[in-house]
DNA sequence: AAAACTTATGTTATATGATAACATACTATT
DNA sequence: AATAGTATGTTATCATATAACATAAGTTTT
C-alpha cells in the first residue's frame, strides 16, 4: 500500500514552504532556461502566501497593493500562465483559482483534495489512482493529455473543528 | 477486471439519447416531487443535442433561436441549476460547460474522458478509479462531498482520423 | 372561486474571470 | 549603439455567472 500525508491543511512552519517552493522555482527555470523575472517571482510569492487557491483578480489586488504602480489583469494572467508552463503552480478550475505546486520537481498528477471550510488545497499522488486512471484511459483507447482530479469535502482539521 | 464502453464518440442513434434521457428525467423529478416544466426540458433537450459539453450562453443563444422571446442569462442558468440539482446534466469545470449525464438513474461518479479534437464528453465509471479515490480520501481521513475527474486527451475515433 | 402562499420565470444591472491587440521597455547578442 | 527577441504596460472587450427585484404561474387554504 501507499502512504501519503501532507502538511498543508495542518499547522506548519509556512515559511519553509515558500523558501523551498522560490528555489525550487530557480532551479527549475535555469535548468529549463526560463527566466524568473522580479515579477513573476512576486506572483508565485503570491500565489504561495497559503495553501489556499487564489483568484486571479485576489493576486492582482494583492500584487497592486505590493507595488505602487497600477496593475492590469494581462499583467498577472501572462505571469501565471508562465507559471503553469513551468509546473511551478496548477490551476483548480472547479474554483477558477491558482496554487503552488508542493513538488514541482517530480511528475505530478495534479490531483486534489480541497477542503470547502478552510479553503485549503492538498495535492497528493498514490499508485493506485495513477493506475486506475491509466487504466481507464486504456480501457477507452483514449489517449491522454492532461488530467484533472478534483475532489471537494473537509478536511481533517475541519471536521475535528466543526464537531466541537 | 472491470469491462467499460461508450457509444459518445462514435456513430450511433442520438434521438435514442434524447429520447431515453428526458423519459428518465421526468421518472426522476416525479419520484423527487421536482417539477420538469416545459422551460427545463427544452434546456435539457438542447444540453443533450450531442454529447459535446455546451456553454451556458450557447445555451442560452439556442434557447433564442427556438422561442421568440427574448432569454437572459438567469433563465438559463436557474434552468441549469435545477438540472444538476436533480443529477440530469454535469458540469465540466475544464471547460465550463454542461453535458447531459448518461446515467441519472444509478449513483454517478462524475468521471469524465474529454476529446480535445471532436470535443465529446464520455462519462465513464470504474470500480478501481472509485476504488482508488475512496482509498485516497480515507488516507488523508477527508470527508468527501463531490469529485470532478476530468481527463483531457482525444478519443479513438479521432486518432484514427488523424493518423489517416 | 378568492385569498394567501409557494415556486418559477422575466428583467435589469453588475460582478467575476479571461483575452485580444497594440505600445513600450527590457535583455542579450552583435 | 543597433538589432532581435522577450517581457511588461495599456486599453478595450469578451466570456461566464449572479444579485436583486418584478411578474406570473401553480398550489393550498378558506
């Protein structure tokens, strides 16, 4: 069997994630010879700020705010786009919402579990659901290009919250 | 091992479709004491024209053509709301857009193969894929509410067109 | 059948999310 | 410094979705 966990709906040193997700980043866009302008490195700041999908338009406020300058939606949509490109964030389309990826090193699958309370997005992996989609797709003779898996409920830390 | 088909993106008698979906649709909302007046059945008609998923403001603009009156966004979308209430239609958040559900009578799971060429939606369902997210929610001990899995990538048909 | 109530639809305005098209600025090489 | 390529600024617009209130149609009670 499997084993998974993840820290992003517990209490965590969040600090550590964003360092570890900007170098990463680094790495990853010099190795792939992309560059990781001032502000783009904002934005996936941004976007890393919590474990929660954020909007387009809450980074473009929060990206105005930062700078004095006026900010326009091009702006932060050519910014996140660059960053989907590189894996360095995934889309969750069922909030319209942006996140960082926690291990944008591997191949990831993209799969989620939000949690309706607190907002947070956990993305996670295991064999078994790689392999039954895989299977799926074999089964159809589809040929696959990109997956979304979106699972939507509360989390642990919720439930334990809201039975009190 | 589990043994699945579709007819969604091949040639087969779509009045069938049609015709079988709104005779399930009005069994359903008799036993749910739903009401399936004539405006939510010529909106589930037109989701069920094919089975490629359609926006609501195409929709919207087939809905115009067909009556004289004038049709607002609301209209539309309280006629959408109501379908997925009562499980005849599914959203698919990749592409923002409606689909009628191919089997609204059995407990459904939401799974969906999208075709990029041809643009057909195949809702399929599998014991492992349930299997592996039921798994996968109970490792992370996360209370599931609704699932969205969504794979992007081109249906047989259209591979064999292409590759021609 | 009239009154009261509930549900459904019409109508106007606006919120929210995303992109097209073109102008300017930056970066790296020559 | 000139050039070419990439990145960002700017304006306008498209696309998707909902809020708020008005009217109409069904349902229940009297």
């Amino acid at each position: 069997m499997h084993s998974a966990v993840s820290i992003a709906s517990q209490k965590h040193d969040h600090h550590h994630c964003i360092d570890s997700a900007l170098a990463a980043a680094h790495s990853i866009c010099n190795t792939n010879g992309a560059r990781l302008t001032p502000l783009r490195e904002q934005v996936l700041t941004i976007v890393w700020q919590s474990h929660k999908p954020l909007g387009a338009y809450a980074v473009m406020e929060i990206l105005a705010q930062q700078s004095t300058r006026r900010v326009a939606p091009p702006t932060v949509y050519r910014a996140l786009d660059f960053l989907l490109e590189q894996g360095l964030i995934h889309r969750i389309n069922l909030l319209n919402a942006f996140v960082g990826c926690t291990h944008p090193q591997q191949q990831h699958a993209n799969n989620f579990l939000i949690c309706e309370d607190c907002g947070v997005a956990i993305e996670f992996s295991t064999d078994q659901l790689t392999g039954a989609i895989d299977h799926a797709v074999a089964e159809f003779q589809f040929s696959l290009s990109a997956q979304s898996v979106e699972l939507m409920g509360h989390c642990q830390e919720c439930q334990q919250a809201g039975g009190e």
